[in-house]
C-alpha cells in the first residue's frame, strides 16, 4: 500500500499544498493583509472542493470495483456530466458573492474578493483536473496524476512572480497563475483519458453520488468547521490569523502523508486487494509528522514572516491534534469503498459538534491556544467514533469478480 501512496502523496503535495505555499510565499512581500487573502481564499476553495468531491470520489471507487468486471464508459461519462452541472452551480454564485463572502472574514476585504474573482471563476478547470486524476486512480495508476501534479506545480512556480510582481497584478495574480497552471496541466492530462476505449451506454449518476457523498460529506464539513476557525481566530487580530495560514500551510505538507493512505487503502480495497493496518499506518505517521514539525517549525515559519511566532505556537500545539487525525484519515478509507463512508461522517460530525463549542469556550479562557486544544479533541472524539463498533478490519468491495482486461484499456497500474 505504501508504494500506491507515495505517488499520491507527492501528487497532493504538488498540486494542493505546494501551490497554496508558493501562492503565499509570492505574496507574503505584500504584507499581512495579502496573506490573510490567500489564507481565506484557499480555505474557501477547499470548501467548493468539498462540495464536488463526491465526483470524483465516486468515479474512483466504481471504476475500480468495475474495472475488468463491467463496462467503464458509463461511469466516466457520468463523471463528466455531473462536472459540467456542479462547475456552474458552484463557480457563478461563488463569483457574484465574493465580496460579501471576503467580508466575512477579513477586515480588509479588497484582496480576498480580486483573489475570489479568478480563484472561484477557475474552479471549473480545478475540478476537471480531479474528474480526470479520478479516473486514472480508479485504475490504480497514481503515477500519473502524479506527474500531472507536478507540472502544475512547476507551472506554478514560473508563474506567480511574472504576475504578482511582473505585471503588477498583486494578489490577484496568484490566482490568475494558479489558474492558468491548471488549466495548461488539464489539457496535457485530459490525453491520459482520451485514449480509453470501453463499452456502456447510459449515466450511472445515483451510484456516483451515493458511493461519493460521505467522502464529500466528510470533506465539506472539515471545510466549514475550517471557515469557522478562521472566524474565530480573526478576533484575536490580523496577525493571529496570518499565523494560523502560515501554519495550516506548513502542516499541510505533514497532512497530505494521512490522505495519501486514505486514497492508497480505498483504491485497493475498491479493487479488492489486501489492505493491511491502514489505523497503525495512520497512527504512526500521525506521530513521525508531529516530530517532524516540531522541529522544523522555527526556520520553516520564518520563510513566510519576519515574526513567527504565532505560527511556531500553532505548530507546537498540533502535536495533541495530528497523532489522532493520522489515524482516522487512515481509516477512512477502507470505510468509504467498502460501504461505510457514513460512519465516517458521522464520526467527523461527532468531533465536530463538541469541537467548535469547545473552541468558543476555551479560547474565552486561554486565547487562542484554546482553539488549538478544540482540535487535539475533535479528533480524538471522531477517531474513537469511527472505530466504534470495529472498524479496523478491512472491507472488500461487494460482488467483485475475477479481473479480465477486456474492458480497461489505459495506462499501466501505478501500484
């Protein structure tokens, strides 16, 4: 499982965190409000990703259970038209609400809704690009999604300082380089699905969105609660807020090793391959990322800002918080492809419902330490509701039968 994982990891780091990082390392030179912009902009991103990740969720796992067993173009046609729908519904209203939307989490909401105005126009492209790399998981290639990240990323880095600094478009162009990447990465990736040749007729809409909905669920709601703590962490000023970006953005980098085992034990258990101790993996990362950040959080949070500080804090305090998290991200997959995604999300609700009160409550008491300890709770309460009753034996995914090759012709496996 190990092997599947590191392509995904290196994919996630690219092409979410090391994007997201370049973007604030770019305009970290334009003071603290820029960078609160990013921070906000990327969070509501993240939310409008957990609103269409049931797509390519669901694209993953059935074409996994089917591949070789049933045909494949229905699934990806119906990926493809439920992108076209969901694009829109999301892409319009974000764009015509961005500054109202800015306003709600930043005092100078100027840069948040220009960054809004390409970053939410853009989404389309962003999950064209995830539609795509679904497919391919689906599979089991990971190499390629892989590569894709990377060229994005390389993409990235040309271009945020040609538009930033270059042309003088500020905050705003991070998100126009962002875009553009993407979209140059989404044509070159778009041939790694052309060439795919399968029988079926038909759409298979419901199956994708009910195999894909806890995943998106589960996502969403991380995604608001994450909105929410901005919120909360913006009362205690400007620069505890750019710390919290800084930090979430260092962290992130640890984090994407948990979702990387996710997307590794879901794919295979899909596919009905052996799934071993995804919850010891989970743990155990969960651990060697909270050494690791411990000690890299000084010079790490000094690349962004000439005063760390609340960054290091933020840092420091994850320890508590990602031990537990390692591990139900772990889980969640085997959960999610073997028909149990809504323990899953119940299990993250649960968390959640005694986080964000806690939060309120403790940061009334000890400032904004206190919401660090909120999450160090939330999920040790969602991991403990995930694994109750046992869950830690792996699934497999129902009425698989044996693989033949008549009926996916594509790139070679990345397992």
């Amino acid at each position: 499982m190990l092997r599947l994982a590191l392509p995904i990891y290196v994919e996630l780091l690219t092409a979410v965190v090391a994007v997201g990082v370049i973007d604030l390392l770019w305009v970290s030179g334009l003071g603290e409000a820029a960078i609160a912009a990013v921070t906000v902009g990327t969070t509501v991103e993240y939310l409008a990703y957990g609103l269409f990740l049931a797509v390519p969720t669901g694209v993953t796992v059935l074409i996994g259970r089917r591949d070789g067993t049933a045909p494949l173009a229905p699934v990806i046609r119906t990926g493809w038209a439920l992108w076209a729908v969901l694009s829109l519904a999301i892409a319009v209203p974000g764009v015509l609400l961005r500054e109202p939307l800015a306003a709600l989490f930043t005092d100078s909401p100027a840069p948040t809704a220009d960054f809004f105005l390409v970053s939410l126009a853009g989404l389309p492209v962003f999950f064209a690009q995830t539609v795509v790399d679904g497919v391919l998981k689906g599979l089991g290639n990971t190499t390629t999604p892989m590569r894709n990240a990377l060229i994005c990323n390389g993409l990235v880095i040309a271009l945020d300082p040609l538009f930033i600094y270059g042309l003088d478009l500020g905050v705003q162009g991070a998100a126009l380089a962002t875009v553009l990447a993407r979209l140059i990465t989404l044509l070159i990736a778009l041939l790694s699905v052309v060439r795919l040749r399968s029988p079926g007729q038909g759409l298979v809409a419901g199956e994708v969105i009910r195999t894909g909905l806890p995943m998106s669920g589960d996502f969403l709601a991380r995604s608001l609660v994450g909105m929410a703590l901005v919120a909360i962490v913006a009362g205690f000023g400007t620069a505890e807020v750019a710390g919290y970006g800084i930090g979430q953005k260092i962290m992130l980098a640890g984090v994407m090793v948990f979702y990387a085992l996710r997307q590794a034990a879901m794919i295979r258990t899909a596919r009905s391959e052996t799934v071993r101790s995804p919850l010891l993996l989970g743990l155990g990362s969960g651990a060697v990322v909270a050494i690791v950040l411990n000690v890299a959080a000084t010079p790490a949070a000094g690349w962004f800002t000439g005063d760390p500080g609340a960054a290091v804090e933020f840092l420091r305090w994850m320890t508590l918080y990602l031990v537990p998290f390692g591990g139900l991200i772990a889980v969640g997959g085997v959960l999610q492809a073997s028909e149990r995604g809504s323990r899953l999300l119940a299990a993250t609700l649960a968390g959640f419902a005694v986080q964000l009160p806690l939060a309120c409550l403790l940061s009334s008491w000890l400032g904004v330490t206190g919401v660090w300890l909120s999450m160090a709770a939330g999920a040790s309460i969602s991991l403990a509701g995930a694994l109750v009753p046992r869950a830690g034996a792996p699934g497999r995914a129902r009425g698989r039968a044996p693989r033949s090759t008549r009926t996916a012709a594509g790139p070679p496996s990345g397992r």
